[in-house]
C-alpha cells in the first residue's frame, strides 16, 4: 500500500497473480485532517477507499491471502527489501497513523506491538497549515544556475522540506521527482529543574521532572547528575536515561551523609542542555555493608550534656561493644540477613538510647543457577521454562536470557530477554527454522549475576526462503552453464536443488550448477532453482 504523487497504489501478489488497484486522490487528503483508508479482499474482489473515494478490480485467479510473516507500517527493513524489488519501494511513510485495524481482532496499539521500531513518534502531527504547505505548486525557487550542487541557509530547524530539480533546455524542460528531506534538530531550550528529589537509601535517590516545552525535534535521552554541595563543579555521578516516556529516574553511586545539588539536562541529536537551577538532597546515613560483615559508624549526639564516656552497641538485644570509638566492624554474618541494631551514649548523669535500626548484610549472585527448560513449539518458536535459584543471596532482581545458533558458530551471545518481571518461562519468536540454538539464563540479584550452563534445541524445519535466482552464461552456440547459490534462508538442511529449463525439470541433486546442452542457436529459454528441505521446497524466481 502506498500513497504516491496523488495516488493511493494497492499491489497485491498471490503465487504468480499480480493485481494493482488504485485510487486517484488528487490533493484531496491534503487538508491536515485524519483520512480512512480501508484495503479490503473478499475472494476475488480488491477495493480501495480513502474517505468517499473507492476503486475496486475482479482478479478470478487470485489466491488466499494468509498473513505468516511479521506485518510492516509505514516502510520495511534495509535488509529485506531486495527481496521485493518489483514492488518499487519508496522510502518510509511521512506523518502520523492511528486505529490501525484487521478484519480479525480490535484496534491496534502500534507502540504495544511493534517487535523493532524507527523514529515513529516526531513530537505530534502536521498542523492544519499542511493544506497550504504541501500542494504541489506552492514551491520558491531557489537556485537558478548551471551548478549541480547548492548551499539553502535561514531554514527552520526540525522542518520537512521539499525539493526537485528543474533541467532547461532550447528545448524545454523536465522535473525530477520530489525529496524530501528534513532538517536537524535544535539544542532544547529551557530545560526544567527537577520537581521532586527523594533518597532510596544513602547511596541512591529517585529524581522525577517535568517534560521540557518548546523542544523542536526528537528528545534522545534524558542526563541526571549530581554534584556535591560544596565541592567542585564536576558531577559526582551521572545517570544517561534513552527511555525518554519516562520522567523519573534513579541516579547511583552517591555517599552518605553527604549534601548534593541534582540537575537535568534534555539532548536530541543537535546537543545537550543543563537546567539552569539544581534540586538540594541531603543523602541519610548508612552503615557499609559487605555479604558477611557490616562497618557500624555513628555520630556523637547534637546534645550530649556532659562528656561521653561509653557506648554500648546491641545487635539483636545482645551488647557486641562497649567503648569510646564511633566505629566497630560486625564479623561473621550470614549473607543478606537483616539485625537489628541500637546504640546506647552514657554520661556521668546518665545513658540514652538510639532509635533501633535493622541493617542487612550485602547481596551477592545467586549460588547457582540451573540450565532452562527448552520446547520446540515450532519452526520459529521456542518455550522457555526455569526454576528460581535455591540459594538467592539476596533479592532477585531480573533473569535474562542468552541466546547463539549455529550460523554464528555460537561465538556471538545475545540477550533476548530482560526483565523485572520473575515469570519463570517465556516464548522465544521469529527464530529462524531448523537452526540449532544454544539458551543460557541468568539470575540477577543486587549483587550480580550466575549464568546457567547452555540447553540446545534445534527448530523445525520449514520449506527454504530467498531461493535465488540461477545465473546463466552461454559460451557456444548450444549449451549454458548454470550455477546458482544457497538460499538466502535455508530453513534447515538442504536435501537437494532442482533446475526447471522451460518448465521442465533437467536436474535434481545436490550441485549448485548445471550443464545445458544441445540447444537450437540463438534459441531463447527460462530456468528456476528449486531448493528442498524434509518439510518441502520453494521455487527461487525466473529468469
């Protein structure tokens, strides 16, 4: 489905059947208002409506249409798009959809389910004013000369703009098609200081803020720092956030006890900038904590009334220390286990105690993490099931999942799954077919990772896809040497090729050439690679 030059083009391709429907617009949709467009097929019919403008076609042998493959909205990926050359792609969609249906099912929620996005949200829609800005005959002349190049300054930043060339002649002239091209960004302006600081403990704080207004362009990501108080002008710690629907953050790494100013700075592609004001934090104490032991510290009283001569810290009710010091290291505890603490400052008049706090020793990664459970559903589904690790040693976090095949000799690990969610399986889709796939999880906690060993499976098979096109070269007058390439995608083990010659198969074995001889001089003839797996074969195209 395209929208070109006025023109709404339906191209649908069933087997070898090729229809074309379409619509002529005019500047119709131009208005800067939502236009409906509905494609629709019941059995041999094609329609094609936008708005009140309909056309349909009768194809009596158009096939059915079954819908396997991922659906893409608005262009399609680099990689794939040799694949369909006759559709004569043009370059992405431009504007802004919504209410994108299918017969079967509601309404669907484009930022929810797309697997891999682009640049799909441009900070809002074209405004009314497109009515005048897009028709095709309100262009300004901008260079008249014999250059092949030129230089346009005093542009809008963040603006689509139109452009084609004008060649003259004695003998007339021609036009080019139109580009279109859009300029970069600007640096945001007013950049808010952060609305609301608050501490998680004495090493993190959660920063929430406001959205910057007036940003022309896209906001790349969002930078929280830090910087002490009085020290020097340089963030103590720093925060890169590429999330950017979300408006608060957690910024790490700070210290106890110790006073920080927190800013926000917006970047697009064009630049970074700070707010001008910070937000003020003082960060609560802490005692250090490591997996089997704690480093207590505390401070003298504000108000002692006399000179202290002892403390006394409890643990659990029970004295561990009694001295004069403000420090005393806690040895030999479990990992991650809470106790409860509270300190008693004496003088001669008298002793007072603390308010009680519960301390926990440090996380570490879990003790060991068991290899997942693997369910080929199909050729490009796999189930993944694990169990939570015995020992946690801490809180868990996240699991992650690894993932390498065959086809990167399993040197390469990708993580395909990461999340907070502690679901105990999860699919894995749009594998490819009859690939061997080694899966590894991991089991996270505040003190790291363990990675399982690695479980195998290998995918169906399916009929190969991207069968290519047989290359032909003839050196005498009644003969062809033909050879051709594995498919793009084999889908699993090649069983054998096929070469079709006028339709008829010639060769069946597994070569990736073939001689043709005995041929009329001068004669004219078609060839076609057919690639087999144990599930089918596929036809590469004609030539």
């Amino acid at each position: 489905i395209e929208l070109k030059s006025g023109i709404l083009n339906i191209f649908l391709k069933t087997g070898v059947v090729f229809t074309q429907v379409d619509v002529w617009l005019g500047l119709s949709y131009c208005d800067g208002k939502w236009n409906k467009v509905t494609v629709n097929k019941e059995g041999s019919i094609i329609s094609a409506s936008m708005n009140e403008l309909k056309e349909q076609t009768l194809e009596p042998h158009v096939q059915q249409l079954k819908v396997n493959s991922p659906v893409y909205v608005g262009g399609i990926p680099p990689e794939i798009q040799n694949i369909y050359k006759e559709l004569g792609l043009e370059q992405g969609f431009g504007g802004c959809m919504k209410a994108v249906k299918f017969t079967r099912g509601a309404v669907v929620n484009l930022a929810s389910v797309s697997s891999s996005a682009v640049r799909v949200n441009l900070d809002g829609c074209l405004s009314t004013d497109s009515a005048v800005n897009c028709r095709g005959n309100d262009s300004i002349l901008v260079y008249r000369g014999k250059e092949q190049s030129v230089y346009e300054s005093g542009l809008q930043p963040f603006t689509e703009y139109l452009y084609r060339i004008v060649a003259l002649n004695e003998g007339g002239s021609v036009s080019s098609v139109w580009t279109r091209v859009r300029t970069r960004e600007s640096v945001p302006q007013n950049v808010p200081t952060p609305s609301r600081v608050h501490s998680i403990n004495g090493y993190s704080i959660e920063v929430t803020w406001e959205k910057p207004t007036g940003v022309i362009g896209v906001i790349e990501k969002y930078i929280l720092k830090a910087y002490e108080e009085d020290g020097p002008n340089v963030p103590i710690t720093s925060a890169e956030l590429a999330d950017t629907s979300m408006l608060t953050g957690i910024l790490t790494g700070l210290h106890p006890f110790t006073n920080y100013a927190v800013t926000l700075t917006a970047c697009t592609l064009a630049g970074c900038t700070e707010s001008l004001h910070a937000l003020n934090i003082s960060t609560p104490q802490e005692a250090i904590s490591f997996p089997t032991f704690l480093l207590m510290s505390w401070s003298p009283p504000k108000t002692p009334n006399g000179i202290i001569i002892q403390y006394t810290l409890y643990m659990n009710g029970v004295p561990i220390y009694f001295g004069n010091g403000t420090k005393y290291v806690v040895k030999d505890l479990a990992v991650f286990t809470p106790h409860q603490f509270l300190l008693t400052a004496c003088t001669l008049a008298g002793c007072t105690n603390s308010s009680q706090v519960t301390l926990f020793t440090a996380q570490l990664p879990p003790s060991h993490v068991d290899a997942p459970l693997l369910t080929v559903l199909d050729s490009r589904t796999i189930y993944v099931q694990w169990k939570e690790p015995a020992e946690v040693n801490g809180i868990l976090d996240r699991y992650i999942i690894y993932i390498a095949n065959n086809e990167q000799n399993f040197t390469k690990w990708n993580a395909i799954y990461n999340t907070t969610e502690l679901f105990l399986d999860c699919t894995l889709q749009q594998l490819f077919p009859g690939t061997e796939y080694l899966i590894k999880l991991a089991a996270c906690t505040g003190g790291g990772c363990s990675i399982s060993e690695a479980s195998t499976a290998i995918t169906d098979e399916s009929t190969p896809e991207g069968v290519p096109a047989p290359k032909a070269q003839s050196y005498s007058s009644d003969s062809f040497n033909i050879s051709w390439t594995k498919p793009e995608y084999p889908n699993g083990i090649i069983t054998s090729y096929g070469l079709y010659m006028d339709g008829v198969l010639m060769q069946n074995s597994s070569q990736l050439s073939c001689y043709a001889y005995g041929l009329a001089p001068w004669s004219l003839h078609s060839f076609r690679v057919q690639a087999c797996t144990a599930k089918g074969c596929a036809l590469g195209p004609l030539v």
